[in-house]
C-alpha cells in the first residue's frame, strides 16, 4: 500500500510540473526508470513537490461563493488548466465553501489557488479527473454514487467511498463529494456483493399487486427497467418450456400449500437461456393467508457450465482410458504372439543363447522391443535385437513390421549391412507420410569360423564378456531405421572364441529418469563384470538383479550368447 502511495503521488507531481495529464505523467515516471535502471519505486520517491511560493488568491465572482455556500456538502469551483495544444490536463480550484474537506483533511484555505491534481492526487487513480475532463467537454453532469477513493498524501493512503456530483457552470465546474455514512456502506456493500455473486432480491405483494426488484433481478431476467418487474403470474412466459412444471409446482407450493421452496430452473434470457437458483417464500397475514412473495435469486449459469465442461471432460477421460485399456491388451496379445517366448536358452550351432524379455507394466510405456535369433539354411545364425521408437500399439506394431521384416529378409542369405538397407526401405516406403523409426543390431554367427559380423543401425553397441571382463565391441555406428530413405550402413566384424558371451540388449536396460545414458552402461558393465556364470539364463538373473530389475521402467530385452 505504501509503494501505490509513493507512486500515485508521484504521477501527481509530475503531471503537474509537466503539465500533462495523469496517463502520460505515469509512462514519463516509466521511461525514467527504464534509463536510469532504478527501480519504479525508487525513482517515484525522487519526484519531490515543487517548491510553493506566495500564491495570490483568485477574484471569486460573488455569484461563485453564493453558489457554493447552497451546496450542504464539501464543494468546489474549478476552472479548466490547459495545456499548449489547448487540451484540459488539471483544474485551479477558483473557490470552496465552508463545508470543504478532502478525504486526508484539506480545508478550504488550503485547497484554493491549488492545482486540482496538486491539492487531491487521488482524482487520477479514482477516474474523477477523466469524469471531469468529460463533464466540462460535453456538458454533460455526473453523479456517482459509490466510488472507491484513495487520496496519497507524504506517502501515506487515505481510502473512503465517496458520493460525487459534477456540473458545468458557466466556464467552469461545479464539484461536491460526501463520504457515504456506515448505512450507506452497508448498501454500496451489498450491492457490489450482489453484483459479484449474481444475486438478486424481489417481493411480490399479492394485495396491492406492487412488485419490488434490485437491479440485478433486471439483468438476471433480461428486462428492461422502464418495463418493471415481471408479474408472478407472467412467470411462466419466461421459463423454458421442460421447466414449466418446476416453476408450476413452485408457485402452487407458495401459494396452496404456504411453503418456502428452495429450486433451479432456466428462463430465455436475451443473451441465452440462464440458469437461475432460487429460495421463494410465502410471508402470510394473521390469517395464515399469502400476502407477499418473496425470493432470493442466483445466477448460477457459469457454474452449470463448468460442469458441463467437467462433465464431458470427465467421459472423454473414460473414452481414453478404455481406449488405451483395449490398446494395451490388444498389444499384449500382439507381443505375445510375435515374441512367445518370453524366457529359456535356444540352441544353435555353436552358441547357447539365453533370452529374456520384460514388457513395461505401465500402458504408456509398453514398448517395442524385439529380438531374432535362429538358424539361416546357409548354417549361419542370424543374432538381432531391436527397438521400434514410442510405446503402445503403434510400437508394437512397428516391431512386428521390423521383425517380420527381417525375418524374411534373411532368408536371401545376404550380409547384415545389406539387410539392414533393405529393412530401412521397407520400413519407410511402408509408412508414406508418417516417421516410422527404430534402431537394431543385425548380424551373422559362423560356426566353422567363430566370426560375428554385424551392422548397427543407430543402436547400442553389444558387449562382449571374454574371460570375465566386460567391454563394448567398437563398431560403425549407422542411422536409425526410418530416417532417411536411402542409408547404407557399414559391416564389423568381431572375432569371437570359445567361452566369449556376448551380451546385447535395448535401452530400458540401462536407461533410468533423471539420470544420463552413459551412468546406465557404467552400471551394465559393473553389473557384468560381477556376474561370473556359465548358464546365459542365470548370468541375466543376476545382470538383471543388480540393476534393480523390480524397477526397471521400461521394456526390457537381452540376449545373452555363450559360444561354445
């Protein structure tokens, strides 16, 4: 509250050294803080009043003074300021009368002679200079009923709510204000809470057929001030037609069975129809007999709207989630027909291979990794593994399109940078106008010569475990599949012996969140070097339970292969 005080009066004393107006002494103060690099504060508390010499009173026509001394509240006369173009910027308070006070305590001998903006720097932050501009400009006088005034005084804030009238008087402007007593806040209070709340009040007096509303009934209604209140028993006309029998039982409720009724019902307003919530009560006479109606209103549209909102958000919600419900079954099904088995050793010539394949729990992360290992007819064995980017049923899908893919690819007996280059055409010609990408390592087990040659096609590089200490095969690191449409990758070919493992595996092995790709291979590599087994079922038991494998939050794929 002290900096809006520091500032409001700033802008104040600017405006009237610079003879300008509020607005544009408020970007001035802005501009010297940008330059000079102070805060706006700050430089606001560097505007210092200008030094105030003898100032001589002004001739006030005795037409003014009688004028004034009529008016039973604080009251001034102004004359307009103006600036070189001839704009009005301020006021010179020619006159006030004996009543004057400002809300900090100003009295009329300390107001004449003085700049309007000068003597009550809260006009500019109120809104009153601009009515009075208006009000001098047009002619046309203003009174306001309410307004929340805060004068800064040796920065200091002074609030009241104020009643203001201004008038033009011959080349000038007649102003009063009055603060509003406790029974006038208590008013101004609650229709500002009404205004906030949408509600509105209205009596209907059955007897004399007089029909009071505040204003917000008019505007919750839609009506017209000029046209009244709606009769109770026009009502009806106003409601939509599947409420009629709320409103039907509302009134028969008041009127037959004498009981406050508290209901909901939606009327055709002129921008909609509103939803409207409503307490009504009968108030009887010593009879017991209805003489007067009345009810308490709430506009409650915007909230039955929020929950239209959140009522349909809520059901998109439970279309996606069954969604991806019926996705993840569906893509456990698919991996589970594509890659059966899931766990065991494979035997080939020359190579025990173990297996292990762990799909991610969660929906959003069951993924797409994949795996190949069996006998080509030229007795060579194809060894791959793979990752098709994303997770889900597209994932899954892609995989399946990767392996199969390859599957039968291989059957051409040709090298593993030439299937690699033929897999990525098929992928990319397979999916026109959609980026379909993954990543493998592909090669060739010989068993007369113990070589293993292989191509990577943007994936991890395999480690090759030889005499109990673990290491990653260098190796041309090609492109992803999918990326390009023509890619050539490069052949490695790695001399392998008896008793060497070779151990390759997808990035749900060694990746984890909040940590970077080269801690995970670190922690492979440890993990390998501790695990000394000849099984390849149990040296991935115990790779696995090193690196936490209850918590791995990926799929997860390796391939362990012994040579013999």
């Amino acid at each position: 509250m002290r900096e809006e005080a520091i500032l409001d009066e700033a802008v104040a004393r600017l405006a009237t050294e610079l003879n300008i107006r509020p607005g544009e002494a408020a970007e001035q103060l802005s501009r010297m803080a940008q330059h000079s690099g102070l805060e706006l504060v700050e430089v606001a508390r560097g505007i210092e009043r200008s030094p105030e010499g003898p100032r001589p009173r002004p001739e006030v026509p005795g037409w003014v003074s009688g004028m004034l001394e009529a008016v039973h509240a604080s009251a001034l006369y102004l004359t307009p300021i103006k600036d070189a173009t001839g704009r009005v910027v301020d006021f010179l308070i020619l006159a006030a009368n004996r009543h004057a006070r400002t809300v900090a305590g100003r009295t009329a001998a300390e107001l004449t002679g003085h700049r309007l903006m000068e003597a009550s720097p809260g006009v500019a932050g109120s809104g009153l200079l601009d009515d009075y501009i208006a009000v001098f400009e047009s002619g046309e006088p203003i009174h306001r009923e309410s307004v929340e005034f805060v004068e800064a005084v040796d920065s200091l804030l002074w609030p009241a709510t104020l009643a203001v009238r201004a008038s033009r008087v011959d080349g000038g402007l007649l102003v009063s204000w009055r603060p509003l007593d406790d029974e006038e806040l208590l008013v101004s209070g609650w229709e500002r809470a009404q205004r906030l709340a949408e509600l509105g009040w209205g009596e209907w007096n059955l007897a004399t057929q007089r029909t009071l509303w505040t204003p917000q009934m008019y505007e919750m209604f839609g009506r017209d001030r000029s046209d009244g209140p709606t009769p109770l028993e026009d009502l009806p006309a106003v409601v939509v037609p599947e409420d009629l029998p709320i409103v039907e039982d509302l009134v028969r409720s008041l009127l037959e069975h004498r009981e406050a009724v508290e209901t909901e019902f939606r009327i055709q307003h002129r921008h909609g129809v509103r939803h409207l919530s409503v307490f009504s009560e009968p108030i009887l006479d010593a009879d017991g007999v209805p003489v007067k109606v009345r009810c308490l209103a709430q506009d409650v549209t915007k909230n039955r709207r929020k929950e239209r909102a959140l009522a349909v958000a809520h059901e998109q919600a439970q279309r996606q989630r069954r969604r991806a419900e019926e996705e993840h079954r569906i893509t456990v099904q698919l991996q589970n027909t594509i890659l059966p088995i899931r766990r065991g050793l494979i035997h080939l010539p020359g190579l025990t291979v173990g297996v292990r394949y762990l799909p991610g729990e969660e929906l959003i992360r069951l993924g797409g990794d994949w795996f190949k290992a069996r006998l080509i007819p030229d007795g060579r064995v194809l060894l791959a593994i793979g990752d098709a980017m994303g997770h889900g049923l597209t994932a899954t899908s892609i995989m399946l399109q990767m392996r199969s893919g390859l599957a039968g690819l291989a059957y051409t007996q040709a090298p593993a940078d030439r299937l690699a280059t033929w897999l990525n055409d098929l992928i990319v010609h397979s999916n026109e106008g959609v980026t379909v990408t993954g990543t493998a390592i592909i090669g060739h087990f010989d068993p007369h010569d113990y070589t293993f040659q292989w191509t990577n096609a943007g994936h991890l590089a395999p480690l090759l475990i030889r005499d109990g200490r673990p290491q990653p095969i260098d190796g041309t690191q090609g492109m992803m599949l999918g990326a390009f449409d023509v890619t050539e990758y490069q052949m490695t070919t790695t001399a392998l012996q008896s008793g060497d493992v070779l151990l390759l595996y997808t990035d749900g092995v060694v990746e984890r969140r909040g940590q970077d790709l080269e801690a995970g291979i670190d922690a492979l590599l440890q993990a390998a070097r501790s695990c000394a087994a000849d099984d390849p079922e149990e040296l991935i038991d115990c790779v696995l339970d090193r690196l936490g494998g209850d918590s791995l939050e990926d799929d997860v794929c390796l391939l362990a292969v012994r040579v013999l």
